[in-house]
C-alpha cells in the first residue's frame, strides 16, 4: 500500500469531494424549495 504515496492523498481528496458536493446539491435542492433562505441573496 505504500508503494504509491500519491494514492493515498487522491483517495483522501475524492472522499472529501463527494460530500461537498452531496451536501451542496442538498443545500441548492433546499433553496429551490424554500426551506432555507440563502445566505448569500437576500
């Protein structure tokens, strides 16, 4: 496992990526519906 050192650092970024963007499709899905106001506009 320790043959390729740059395998654990992609792996470790795209764990982290998938939820980033479940939880910003949540957030847009939520702002469509009117359950949250968005932070940004008001």
């Amino acid at each position: 496992m320790a043959d390729h050192p740059g395998a654990d650092a992609a792996s470790i970024s795209a764990a982290l990526r998938w939820p980033l963007v479940v939880v910003e499709q949540l957030l847009s899905d939520l702002e469509q519906q009117g359950m949250i106001a968005p932070p940004t506009r008001h």
